[in-house]
C-alpha cells in the first residue's frame, strides 16, 4: 500500500470515527458517551480505536484538526499571482468546507464546545493547529522565515481569530446565509483594516 493510500485511509477512519463521536453527542450527550459507544457505532474495537485517538474529546475534532493542518496545502495550492490577502481568504474557505462539511455538524461542535468544558480545550487546539499551518502557509508564500518575520504569525492570528468569531457569531444570530458567506465577510473587514462603521444615531454611548 503506498504512503498516500495509507494517508487516505487513515483519514477515512478519523473522519468516520469523528461522525459516530458527534452523531452519539447529538444524541445522548457527551457526558454519556464512552470511548466503547463511539467505537461500536463506527463498527471497531476500543483497542482499534486508541490506535488512532487517546481519548474521545480528542475523537469528535479529529476532522477539524486534519482540515485545519491542511490548510498550509491548501494555500500552496493558489496561483502565485493571486493577492495575499485573497489567497488566505480561498485557501481558509478551501478547507474549511473540504469533503462532505456541513454547516449543522459544525454548529453542533461549537454548541458542544461552549457545553463541555473539556472539549472547549480540543476546539481551541483546532485553530491553535490552523494558525501555526496557515502561518507557515503564509511565510512560504512570501518568501520570509517565520521564526524571525512577525508578519506571518500576525496575519495567521488575525484570520483565524475572524473566523472563530464569524463562526460564533453566525450560530448567535441565527443567520440563514450560508456560513462560508459570514466567514468571507469577516475576513474580507479583516483585510481592509476593519474600517470604522457609520454611528447610529440616536444610540447610547
């Protein structure tokens, strides 16, 4: 088997083991989920599922943490004269939305993070992982060493932190519009220097 076989399936277990994690937390509540549950329900044994996690919360974030990883391709992956800034925004979108995602299993993975408090650590450790690869993404793209050149570390902060909130405050306000379309939206501010917004009149201070 070769090494990008075994890569695809590894990620194919990772993916199917995360959805019995979430469709179990969707059912029962995390607290009632044991390691076992989740095996049985993506049809393997405990002792298979340590080979790839050691712990359920660890589990239900596994294809975040992957796509996030990712991200570094992902921004490889856009054409050399494409603008900084663009080229962040479509490699972002690029893996968030990668495979089958779906804006409601990423609801329920937010909602389950604010829930437990033990699986907030594992969604921030997704984007810990997404801003040191789309950091790395962006020193390789412009040609600087992230260890001596701020830039890199900065932008990556800032875009992951804009789609943090945009993710947040797109389940608070309920909106109907597609999540991809509240993430561009934040990042595209984001770009622009978060340009002062028109006062309201009439509001307090």
């Amino acid at each position: 088997m070769s090494p990008t076989a075994r890569e695809n399936k590894t990620a194919a277990v990772r993916r199917a083991v995360s959805e019995a994690a979430l469709s179990l937390a969707v059912e029962c509540g995390w607290e009632n989920v044991r390691v076992e549950d989740i095996a049985a329900r993506a049809g393997m044994s405990t002792r298979s599922f340590s080979n790839y996690f050691r712990s359920k919360n660890e589990a239900i974030y596994a294809v975040d943490l992957d796509r996030s990883a990712a991200i570094r391709e992902y921004l490889r992956a856009r054409p050399v004269d494409e603008p900084l800034w663009d080229a962040v925004v479509n490699a972002t979108l690029g893996a968030l939305t990668a495979g089958d995602t779906r804006d409601r299993d990423l609801v329920s993975k937010v909602r389950l993070a604010v829930a437990a408090s033990p699986l907030g650590g594992e969604y921030l450790k997704v984007h810990a992982v997404r801003e040191a690869a789309l950091a790395t993404g962006i020193a390789e793209r412009l040609g600087v060493d992230a260890d001596t050149d701020i830039y890199p570390r900065l932008m990556a902060s800032t875009v992951v932190g804009a789609v943090r909130v945009a993710i947040e405050f797109w389940i608070g306000s309920g909106q109907d519009t597609p999540l991809s379309d509240s993430i561009r939206e934040a990042l595209r501010k984001v770009a622009a220097g978060l340009p002062e917004p028109p006062r309201r009149t009439g509001g307090s201070l």
